[in-house]
C-alpha cells in the first residue's frame, strides 16, 4: 500500500479509537509524522466528508481545535448489516411464517414507495419510468432500460444475501416498483434464481402484477421476455 493510504488509515482509525476527537498537534504525536502532513490528510479527509472539525471545551484556557470521524468516516470501517439482517430475517420467518414475511415486505414496500413517489411524480409521464430507474441506481441497482422500453434490467442485487434466505426479498422489488410506476410488474428474470441479471417488465394496467416462483426453471426465457 502506498504511504499516503498507509497514512490516511492510520489517521482515520486513530480518530475511530479518539471518539471525542484529537487536535491535529495530538495526531502527529501519535503518528510520529509532521504537522504539516497531518494537516495535509485531513483536509483531504474533510473534502471527502469522512472527518469534521469540532471545538473541545475545557474548564481552564482556550477551546481547541479537534478532528472527528464523521458518520461516512465510520461507514469506511467494515460493517456486518448483513449478518445482523440476515439473522433478524430468518427470527422472523421463524415467528411469522413466510406469508407474514411477505406481508411485511408489502408493508415496507408500500411506505419507501410513498416517500419516493413525489420524485417520480414530478418528472414528466413520458420520462417517470427514467426517473424510477435513477432511483434504482442511487440505491446500488446498476439498472437501465431494454431496448423495448418496457422493460428495466438490473445487475446488481442489492439484497443478495436475503433474497437467497426467502424471494419475499424478490417481492419486495416488484411492489416498489408498481407502486412507482403506478401499474403491473412482472418479474421475468431473477438474479436469486440463477439469471445474470433482473428484469422487470412494465405490464400494462389490467395486467396481473408477477413476481418469481421461487423455482429457477419457473423463470421465463429472457429473450421472451424482451419480445
């Protein structure tokens, strides 16, 4: 690893173990670096959004000057959500079944589809199936739209490892969705049942909503469904 990375995590985990913040006089003792380097990093740092300045107050003598992580800086450090998730989705299953799994699913679906509705509501009805995908791709989806226009295909699982637990996961995706886009969504391709990627075809109104079958040979031939 190059020295500037050797120094920009030692600073960084410095500051993790410091949670109430260290001066930049404070880093460079305990680095055994320059002044000037230190104040070098953390600029750097702070354009990133990974530390702030905070002042720290004492009973005698004038506030200081001190670096905290801020929550992006903590983030940088390994995070286990999925083990915690996916341990609280297997409890739940346990206590509810896979039908309450399911309803709750709905649940969640229908709530972050209300607060994203607005965004896709103020783009024009041409555009609004543009506007979904853009949210897709904030959220990690790597999605874009087929060549058919009336299909969007992701690549990327963002619940890879829960979608494996139940496809009440899978659901999920199809309800959001619908609910964004105000119609049916069949979901004809699954990354959870084997496809390289995920595909959602927009149905037309009178059209059932779909979602996967749980089974990979359920799964329709994805050049049919591009048709």
């Amino acid at each position: 690893m190059e020295p500037a990375r050797t120094t920009r995590g030692a600073l960084l985990r410095r500051l993790l173990h410091r949670k109430e913040g260290m001066s930049i006089d404070e880093l460079a003792a305990s680095l055994g670096i320059s002044r000037g380097t230190v104040q070098q990093h953390l600029a750097l740092l702070e354009r990133e959004g990974l530390v702030k300045v905070t002042v720290r107050r004492r009973s005698a003598g004038r506030p200081s000057r001190v670096f905290r992580l801020t929550d992006a800086g903590y983030e940088s450090f390994p995070r286990r959500y999925d083990l915690l998730s996916t341990r609280t989705l297997q409890a739940m299953r346990e206590m509810v079944g896979e039908e309450g799994l399911d309803r709750l699913f709905e649940s969640v679906a229908g709530s972050l589809g209300e607060e994203l509705l607005p965004r896709v509501h103020a783009a024009p009805p041409s555009r609004r199936v543009e506007a979904v995908i853009a949210i897709m791709n904030e959220l990690g989806y790597d999605a874009e739209a087929c060549d058919d226009g009336q299909t969007i295909q992701a690549v990327n699982c963002i619940y890879h490892h829960l979608a494996s637990e139940t496809r009440a996961v899978c659901r999920f995706d199809v309800r959001l969705l619908s609910r964004l886009l105000g119609t049916g969504i069949k979901h004809v391709a699954c990354m959870a049942a084997g496809d390289p990627r995920c595909l959602f075809r927009i149905a037309g109104p009178q059209e059932p909503m779909a979602s996967p079958s749980g089974k990979s040979g359920a799964v329709p031939d994805q050049g049919k469904a591009l048709r």
